[in-house]
C-alpha cells in the first residue's frame, strides 16, 4: 500500500500549488512525485534556488532528484513535453526522472489546431479539451504508442508498493469538469476523484493540502466577478492586486479576472475534496493595496461582501468561518512564492 499527500486547487487555477508542491517535495519526505490531471493547459511557477522556472507538464520532483510521473489522469503533447525536457536540462536537471503512464493520453497537433479556433470558452489553446473528447471517444493515441516515450513509460499504479507519493494537481477545483461553472470548465476532473483515478486506492491517500488565494482570480471567456454591475466599484484594486500580483496566465499571458476572496466557495472546495490542511497564498498582494481586507461570505446578506479593515479582521473571519464548517482543519497564510 503507498501513501499519498495530495496537493489541489480550491479556485479556479493559479492558487500557487506549484510553490506549495516545491515545498513539500524538498522535505525529503516522499518517493516520488506524480501530476494526476490536466497537460500543457497549466502552468507551475516554482522558484528553485532563487530562479524562476516555468514548467507545464513534468512535476517538480525533478528538482529535487525524486522520479517525476506524468499520470494516467493528464494528456501530453510529445513535442511540448520533449522541449521542456530540454529547458530543464539546460537549467541542469536530471530530466530521465520524468516518467510517463503508459496510459496517459497523447495530444496531437491537430487537437491543438482545433482547439485554437475556440471562442466560447477561452480555453488555453493547448488542444485539451479535443484530447480529452478522444480519450472519451475511445480513439484516442496513448503514451505507449508513442515511440519517443519508450524508455520513459511505467504503470503509474504498480510503480512500486509502500512509496510515499506526493500528487500535485493542475488547475482548481472550480474549473472541475464536471462541478465548475460549465461549459466554462477544463475537461478534466481537478479534484480528489481525479487522484484515485491513475490507478490508486482512496485508502492510499493520507493528507490533502488543498491551495487558495487571499483573493481570487480566473481567466477564460465568461466575464467573472460576484459585483457585475461593479456597484463598489473595484476597478483600480483589482487593477493593482493584477500587477502587484502579477496575475497574468503562465501559459498564455492573458490577464486574469480578479475579484475578492469567496468563503463560501473555498468551504465547499474543503468539504468536497476533504481537505485537511488550507494554505490561503499571496497575503503579501493584498497588504500592498487600500482597502483590500474583503471577502464574500454568504453569512452576510448584501451581495455578501465583508469588507475589514485590518489583516488581523480578514484573518481572523476566514480562520473562524473555515473553522466553524471544517473543525480539525489546518490553515496557514503564506506570502507570493520565492
Ligand atoms: P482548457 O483547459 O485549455 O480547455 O481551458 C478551459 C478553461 O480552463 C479556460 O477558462 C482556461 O483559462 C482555464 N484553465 C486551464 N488551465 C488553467 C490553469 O492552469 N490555470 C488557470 N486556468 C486554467
Ligand atoms: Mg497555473
């Protein structure tokens, strides 16, 4: 039997998973490191001695010289995955870490082609959603067909017995294919399910570090905020929380929607995802902005919004909301990564 610590978003992407990843992965504690969902869609920027490095695909055991699996969960475009091999060997990594579920799914140039005429959606462009509909299809290429990856497959689930695994997700739970706000979702599940499904058991999973944001942010299509009519008006703290946040898609550089921290919403992601311990990120965004102490919480009647006016208010409510629907529940506050 393995143990599995879990890492996963309790937003819409973005939360700072790869950051939280990254420190859990150099504690020495775990055998290897595996995505379960999601391709090149995502983007994971982790600071590793000081430099930063942008990767997609491979997770970042690589960084700490433990084997890296890319799992059945997760679709793989060979040339992206072939070129961010080179990048992280150029900036000196043992690349032959990284391993592939001989079941994953590929992504070819013709999902990407397709994929970038989408309108509706705002999809990222990285032929997922077409991948996924393929793998659903049942005629679909998977990694084992494939012969670049040859010397790179393994069973993800049979990879060895009593490892200590760390699973890092990609995207939020709230792009969820089948609990986001469809269609306006990723086509993969992002939540804990997606786990189990590279080929474990729920009894192999120990602790779930779900990931969120001091506020919260989402990019694609659909014109996103809790205050459409912008009645308190937003505008410029949402502009500086972007900039000073440096909320912009990793994978595509689009700007991303900002609006305020939803208790609510990160209480249902806890709940649905048994989420044991909460990391709220980027503290450090807010303290630089006027008037930024607020959140949504659905305990106040007005459009929900509670706006504090010290750290220690905004804090303490989320601490003791969280609390009161999630009792044993571990939160911490962290600043942006580095
Ligand atoms: P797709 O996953 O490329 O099909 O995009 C579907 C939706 O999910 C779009 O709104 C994307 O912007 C969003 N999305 C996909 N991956 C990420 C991510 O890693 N972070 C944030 N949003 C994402
Ligand atoms: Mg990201």
């Amino acid at each position: 039997m393995n143990t599995i610590d879990v890492v996963l978003g309790l937003q819409y992407g973005d939360e700072g998973k790869g950051k939280i990843t990254n420190q859990m992965a150099r504690t020495g504690d775990y055998d290897y490191v595996l995505r379960y969902n999601g391709g090149s869609n995502a983007g994971h920027t982790i600071y590793v001695n000081g430099q930063k490095v942008v990767t997609h695909l491979v997770p970042c055991g690589v960084f700490h010289n433990l084997p890296s699996v890319i799992g059945s969960g997760c679709v793989v475009h060979v040339g992206k995955l072939l070129s961010e091999l080179e990048y992280l060997e150029g900036l000196g990594f043992d690349t032959n870490l990284v391993k592939v579920a001989y079941n994953a799914h590929i992504v070819t140039d013709e999902h990407i082609e397709e994929d970038s005429k989408d309108t509706t959606i705002g999809t990222t462009r990285t032929g997922n959603g077409p991948c996924y509909r393929d793998k659903v299809m049942r005629v679909g290429k998977r990694a084992e067909d494939v012969q670049e990856l040859k010397n790179r497959l393994i069973d993800a689930s049979s990879y060895g017995d009593n490892n200590k695994i760390l699973a890092e997700g990609a995207q939020g739970y709230w792009l969820d294919i089948d609990n986001g706000d469809y269609p306006y979702v990723t086509s993969s599940s992002c939540g804990i399910g997606a786990v189990i499904n590279n080929g474990f058991s729920h009894k192999e999973i120990n602790e779930v570090t779900g990931v969120a944001k001091a506020y919260s942010t989402y990019v694609g299509a659909k014109s996103y905020g809790r205050d459409p009519l912008n009645l308190n008006d937003n505008t410029e703290k949402f502009e500086a929380i972007r900039e000073i946040g440096q909320e912009f898609g990793a994978t595509t550089g689009r700007p991303r929607q900002i609006d305020w921290f939803d208790v609510d919403e990160v209480v249902i992601s806890c709940l649905r995802n048994g989420v044991d311990k909460l990391i709220i990120n980027k503290l450090d965004v807010l303290k630089q902005i006027q008037g930024a102490w607020n959140v949504y919480d659905s305990d106040v009647s007005f459009m929900k919004l509670i706006k504090f006016t010290t750290e220690e208010e905004f804090k303490n409510h989320i601490v003791n909301q969280i609390s009161l629907a999630i009792p044993k529940i571990k939160i911490e506050f962290q600043d942006s990564p580095l």
